[in-house]
C-alpha cells in the first residue's frame, strides 16, 4: 500500500523531488472551504477581533463564551466524523478553522486549540465505540470543554517521566488517580480531562479520561490562574487529583499505552499550532502597513522609507511561506488519510497513522510559523515605534501571546530535534533511503564538477535547482555526522539542531517555490510577479542560513582534507548562477502592501 501511491511519504521530501502539480496550495481550496473561511472569518470579525483588548483583561469568562458562540456554528466539531456529532470534514478543512479562527487572540485560539486538538483528538484517535459514543459529541457540540493533563512540576519536555499514579481499586472497577498537573489549558472550565498518570511501576504511562464536574469534585482540585505574560485570557492552572476515581472503562487504549497517545496528539497539535500563527502574521502585516501608510515623520509616511519596506517585505514573506508549507503538508495529511481508508483502515487507524507519518513535517512547521509569529509582532512592534511599546495597540499583546507558540506543544529545542531525530530513525528502518542518496553526494563531491551552463529561463528554475543542491547539503553534513557519530549523533544536539535548520529551511522553501510555480503554470506569471519575488527571497535567506549552519556542523564534526572537501561542497551546492537583487525584491514586495494597505497574498 505505501508504495502504490504517489503522495510523498513523511520526510521524503528531502531525498525526492516533488512536481508543483502534485502541491495543494491555498489556492487549490473548494468552494465548500471558501465558504468555511468566510464564516470562520466572519465570527473572528464580529466576536473576538473588536473585543482584543477584553481579551487582555483576564476575562475567563469571556473566552469561555466565545467559546460557546464557536460551539453554536458547530466549529468544535469540524474535524469529528458525522457519527459523534461533528461535520466530519477534511484535514485541511480543520487546519483552515484553525488559521483563522486563530488570528485575533492567542487566549482564543489557545482555548479553542486545546479543546479541539488535545482536548479531543486523543478520544477520537484512540477511544473505543463506547467511549467516542459517550463523551465525543459533548465535546463536538460544545456542551463540555475538554483539556489535556500531562505537564507535571518535575515532568515537561520529559512527559513520561510524570508520578501522577493510577491504583486499581480492591473491586477493580476503577482506577484512583493521585497526581498533580500543571499548566493546564482550559483547567478552569472544562468537564473532562485527559489524564495521563502511572500504573504501579510501568515503563510507559496510561491515558484516561476523566470527567470533571464542579459539583461533584472527585477528588479534583484546581489551583490558582497562573498570572501569565501573555494568552491571559486563557485559562492556565494546576489540576491536583487525590484518589480521583475513574472507571476502569474510561482507559484510553491499553494500559502503557499514553505516551504513544500523548505524543500523537501533539503531532496533530503541533501542525495546528503552525497553522493557528497564520491569520495573526496575516493580521499583524495588515496593521503593520496600515500605520506604516498613517505615520507620517520628516513630513512622508513611514511606509516610504527602506527601513519599513525591508520589515513589511520579510513580513508578508514568512506569512507566505508559513502558509505554503502547512497547506502542503496538510494535504498530504489529508491524502494519505483518504488512502488508507480506501485500503481498508477505519478511519480512527487511517488519521493516526496518516498524521503519524508526516510528524517530521509537523514538527518542522510548528518551530518555523512559531518563530515568524515571534518576529513578525515584534517587527511589528518596531514599525509602530513607542506606540507599539503601548498596550493600547494591538501589537504588544500580539507580542506577548506569540511567546508561548515556541514552548508548548513540544518546544522549539525539542520538535528541532525530533525532526532530524525521526528522519534518521526512519533511514535506519529503512523507511526512507538516506545512505543511497548520501553516497551518491560523497560521489559527486570527488568528481569533477559540469561545467555546462543550465538554462534557467523556465520560472523558477534556478530556484528550484539550488532546492535540489541545497538538500545535497543536508545530506552531506548529516550523512558525515552519522559516519562519525553513529547512534551517538543524539548526543551531539548543537549539531543536530543545525541540520534541523537546514531541513526547516529546505521544507520552508521548497513548499514555497511549488506554490509559486503551480500558480505562475496555471495563472499566468505575470499574475504572481510578488509571488515569485517573495519565493525568491525567501530562498536568498534560506541559502545564506544554510551556509552558516552546515559549516557550523562541517568544522565541528570534520577536519583537514574531508572539512575542505566538504566546505568546497557546500560551496558549489549553494551557488546561486545569477544573485537575486534582495533589495529591490524587497520593494517591490512592500511597494504592493502599502499600495494595497493590506497583506494581500
Ligand atoms: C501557557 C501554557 C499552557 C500550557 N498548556 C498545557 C496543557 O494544556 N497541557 C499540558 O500537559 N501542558 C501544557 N503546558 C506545558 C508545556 O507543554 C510545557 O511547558 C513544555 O512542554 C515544556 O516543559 P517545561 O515547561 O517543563 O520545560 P522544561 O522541559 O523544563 O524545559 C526547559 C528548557 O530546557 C529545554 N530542554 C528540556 N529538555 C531538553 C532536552 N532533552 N534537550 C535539550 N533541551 C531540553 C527546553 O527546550 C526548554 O528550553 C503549557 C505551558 C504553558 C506555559
């Protein structure tokens, strides 16, 4: 089954090439998902975007309901199959809820996120019939609000390391649950938890499902809002369990089985999350080009002078390639769901697997759009001058409320290594051919180089011939770190957060340029002269970023005549036939913002 398809596998992007015909773009959305976006759209306009500044205010009770308003347009349920209670719609579907419904507030979306994805996903992934029949339709039409317990004080990146136990009961017919948890989302306000705690002395910990109702406290007790630097709005707190019972019928999968649960839940979670930093880079640029075209100093709009355009131009950039790469691996997701479904999976085996093997991607996703929404508001910041230093314009909280994107869901460090780390475990399982690839570059490293000139006159051409050198250069500087490291190369984490920068760099840019290049085919090039500019420079970042990190791990890890034929490698796999112009790039890209008063891609 997996190799009849022509969906590209999880990771594989950076050992094959991909056609733009084969590339879901936001472009490519139905009319249905248009319609979807509009309605989404609009409630963020009408409901949460003129009530920002309530959002600051430590107002639980008005995201709570906010949340209840989403709940009325059936938004909780858009990813849940018909038969519990959702619309049953696509994997892109929910990612596209989640992009715009995401974008005014991070207290908003971290509700609605932690609900919709963690909250929920680990019932529906992993629930049996009677667990889905019983709780997922509460959570679908938003009669309960779901949170996810896993972070302990002495248990964060380390999740399976928790001490919350799970005792059977002397009849057996339930489990006391005694722990504390902290962080978390949504504690405040929802009506079940999933929990995740020990079975006497297990290796791995076990998932349950734990219904929380105030009147009746189980042994479940909440400790105080955390005061918080941003998202404050959304509820945070301690959740302390003391011999809390649960059915034995509420275990979720087996017994040991919660960390592979937890872990899947965040894959979802973190494509989500990626797309949830979308709508407010979208929103951000859009404020950012508004006063830009306002703020008049020595006597002409800001928006004239380069120092904006050059922060406007590599705003609207990142949005654009952040939203490229998660619609492409969204499809994907989406794709290889509806494939294993035709093979004869039930949908439950079809989304967990079909998300499970695009994790590297996820991961890949979640650190990048993190990191632009972090520099895309403080830019933003930059942009409004003192007045974005004030809390009376949109731009701190933004600020504020990005922060948290780059720690949950798996840190930034972490998913930076899971994804290097999971591409390698997949070549040694012989799921994804690094050594043929790699070999093949040592090969062309000690021959002689072509010196026939290519012809780059098709669009993006060259772009997408230095894509094809640039993951030789990954494949190089991994391939040598392995040869030296073996199964130690874990060890070696500066290393492999560097060549995870360049494999975030590759994915980045490659979705990018296949974006562009299906719109320029199908539309027209003159049609997508931003477009290709904004390709163009993204890819001029991504080359020089790559530079510095291979080299970083070249002189680290290699010396003498392999460090020189490696740096000469990396020298002619990343040399550009004709330099782009960054500069004018970049103004033609902001000259089209401020003439549109708008991020308008
Ligand atoms: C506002 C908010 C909401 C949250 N919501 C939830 C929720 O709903 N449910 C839930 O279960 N959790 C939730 N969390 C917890 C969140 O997932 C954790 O904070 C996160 O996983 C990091 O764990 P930690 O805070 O213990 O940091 P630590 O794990 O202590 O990490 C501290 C630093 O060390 C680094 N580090 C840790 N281990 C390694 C390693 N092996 N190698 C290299 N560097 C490492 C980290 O990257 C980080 O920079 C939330 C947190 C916050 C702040």
């Amino acid at each position: 089954m997996e190799e009849q398809e022509n969906i590209l596998r999880g990771g594989h992007f950076i050992i094959k090439e991909t056609n733009c015909e084969d590339t879901f773009t936001p472009e490519d959305f139905s009319e249905e998902q248009l319609m979807m976006r509009d309605s989404v759209l609009e409630f963020a306009e009408k409901e949460l975007w003129p009530n920002k500044a309530r959002f600051e205010t430590k107002d639980y009770a008005f995201t709570v309901e906010c949340m209840h308003k989403a709940a009325a347009l059936g938004l909780h349920g858009i990813s849940v199959p018909e038969a519990y209670g959702g619309l049953g719609m696509g994997f892109i579907s929910t990612i596209l809820v989640c992009d715009y419904i995401s974008g005014t507030s991070g207290s908003f979306s971290s509700a609605f996120g932690a609900h919709t994805g963690i909250g929920t996903t680990p019932i529906t992934l992993y629930g049996t019939e009677a667990q889905k029949k019983k709780y997922v339709p509460k959570l679908a039409s938003g009669e309960w609000f779901g949170s996810y317990c896993l972070t302990e004080p002495g248990a964060g990146s380390d999740a399976n390391s928790g001490k919350t136990k799970a005792v059977l009961s002397g009849d057996g017919k339930h489990y006391l649950i005694s722990g504390q948890k902290m962080w978390i989302t949504n504690a405040g306000f929802c009506s079940l938890m999933i929990v995740f705690a020990r079975i006497k002395d297990d290796k791995n910990i076990t998932g349950f499902i734990v219904e929380h109702d105030k009147e009746n406290p189980n042994g479940i007790t909440l400790g105080e809002e955390e005061h918080k630097l941003g998202i404050h709005s959304s509820s945070t707190r301690q959740v302390f369990f003391s011999e809390t019972k649960v059915p034995v019928e509420n275990m979720l999968a087996k017994r040991g089985e919660g960390f592979k649960i937890a872990m899947n839940a965040l894959n979802i979670g973190r494509i989500k999350l990626a797309a949830a930093c979308l709508d407010a880079q979208r929103r951000i640029t859009t404020e950012s080009i508004k006063y830009a075209n306002e703020r008049i100093q020595f006597k002409t709009p800001i928006a004239n002078f380069g120092a904006i355009k050059y922060k406007l131009a590599e705003m609207a950039t990142a949005t654009y390639v952040d939203e490229s790469a998660t619609y492409r691996a969204g499809k994907n997701i989406e794709d290889r769901i509806a494939m294993r479904e035709a093979a004869g999976n039930t949908h439950q085996e079809a989304e967990l697997k079909g998300v499970e093997e695009y994790a590297i991607e996820c991961s890949i996703l979640k650190v990048r759009a993190s990191e632009d929404l972090q520099n895309c508001s403080d830019q933003g910041i930059q942009i409004f001058g003192g007045m974005g230093f004030s809390a009376d314009t949109p731009m701190e909280s933004a600020w504020r409320d990005a922060r948290i994107t780059r720690i949950y869901e798996g840190t930034n460090e972490i998913n930076r290594m899971l994804a290097v780390g999971m591409l390698v475990k997949k070549a040694m399982k012989g799921h994804a051919d690094l050594l043929g690839p790699s070999m093949a570059v040592a090969d062309e490293l000690t021959g002689i180089p072509s010196f026939e000139t290519p012809d780059y006159s098709a669009v993006l051409s060259e772009e997408k011939a230095m894509i094809a050198k640039l993951k030789k250069v990954f494949l190089m500087v991994v391939g040598g770190a392995i040869q030296k490291f073996g199964p130690n190369l874990e060890q070696h984490q500066q290393l492999l957060l560097a060549t995870s920068d360049i494999l975030i760099e590759i994915y980045m840019a490659e979705s990018t340029i296949l974006r562009t290049e299906k719109n320029a085919k199908r539309f027209g090039e003159d049609t997508q002269e931003i477009q290709i500019a904004m390709a163009q420079l993204n890819l001029y970042g991504a080359v020089d970023k790559i530079i510095s990190k291979a080299k970083e791990g070249i002189v680290s890890f290699a010396e003498g005549d392999e460090q020189r034929m490696l740096l000469m490698g990396l020298k002619r796999f990343t040399k550009y036939t004709s330099q782009p112009n960054v500069i004018a790039l970049r103004i033609r890209i902001a000259d089209t913002l401020t003439t549109e008063n708008k991020y308008c891609f």
